[in-house]
C-alpha cells in the first residue's frame, strides 16, 4: 500500500509542476480570448462554448505526425492514425469547468480551468487544457500528466 500511496502523491506532484511549468515558465496556460477573466481578485470560469468552439475541428499531433484526433460539433471524437485504418477509435467529449464538473473525479478541478473528457468504450480519460487558440491546442493527461501538443488542420 505505501507504494501506491507514493506514486499517487508522485503523479500529483507531477501534474502540479506541470500546470507550473506550462502556466508559469512558458506565458500562461490559455490564450488571451480563452483565459479566465478577473475582477477584483475573483477567479472567473473559462466559457465552455467558447472552448468547446475552439476545439472543434482536426487536431495533429506535433509529437507523432500520423497521429490526429478530431473533435466534431456534435460531441463525437475519433482518434486516427494514418496508415493503420485498425487503429482508429471512436468516442464522445465533453467540456467542462470546476463548477460544471461530473462527479467522482480523481482530482480536484481548478475553478480557472476549462477541462476535456474523452469517453471510448469503457474508457474515459480526462484532460487539462493547458492552452487553446485558434491554431494551437495542449492538452494535460491527468491522470499520467503527459502533455499532448496539437496543431488545427484546414
């Protein structure tokens, strides 16, 4: 038990410093139509259309150029990877925030956050976005904290 016990706290503290990495070090986490208004100290939600908007579209990965993940408008997702038709995936997404969150989350959502939820089968896999533009997508993986880069395709 102690070794689960350390590698959750592990994965916590690397999730933290990643979100300090990118949030920080590298100029913030959203794009400045994206990021979360403030008005006298108060945290303000990102607006989950305007994300989900944004999203929409094909996305290629900038780590594994064969890799693309497509999210459409109606809340379905497809995973593709060119050459390998076997390997393509299906599923739905969803965005939401810390007040629109669904239960049972393994973590506790930063109300300053917009959030993606990736459902396949009886897989979901839940995402911080890092950062959003129009051309431009990183998505933190939380339950392993990898960071995935995209570009938006035409």
């Amino acid at each position: 038990m102690p070794l689960k016990t350390g590698i959750g706290l592990l994965s916590v503290a690397l999730v933290g410093f990643l979100f300090y990495y990118l949030g920080f070090m590298q100029g913030g986490f959203m794009s400045p139509a994206l990021t979360p208004a403030s008005e006298a100290g108060a945290v303000v939600a990102p607006d989950e259309s305007l994300v989900a908007a944004t999203l929409a579209g094909v996305w290629k990965s900038a780590d594994d150029s064969n890799f693309t993940r497509e999210f459409k408008g109606d809340g379905s997702v497809i995973d593709r990877y060119a050459g390998d038709a076997a390997a393509e995936s299906t599923g739905a997404w969803f965005v939401y925030t810390a007040s629109t969150a669904p239960s049972g989350l393994p973590f506790v959502p930063d109300p300053q956050y917009a959030y993606v939820r990736i459902t396949a089968g009886s897989d979901t896999y839940d995402f911080a976005v890092a950062s959003l533009s129009a051309t431009d997508l990183q998505l933190v993986y939380l339950e392993r904290g990898g960071v995935l880069t995209f570009t938006k395709q035409p």
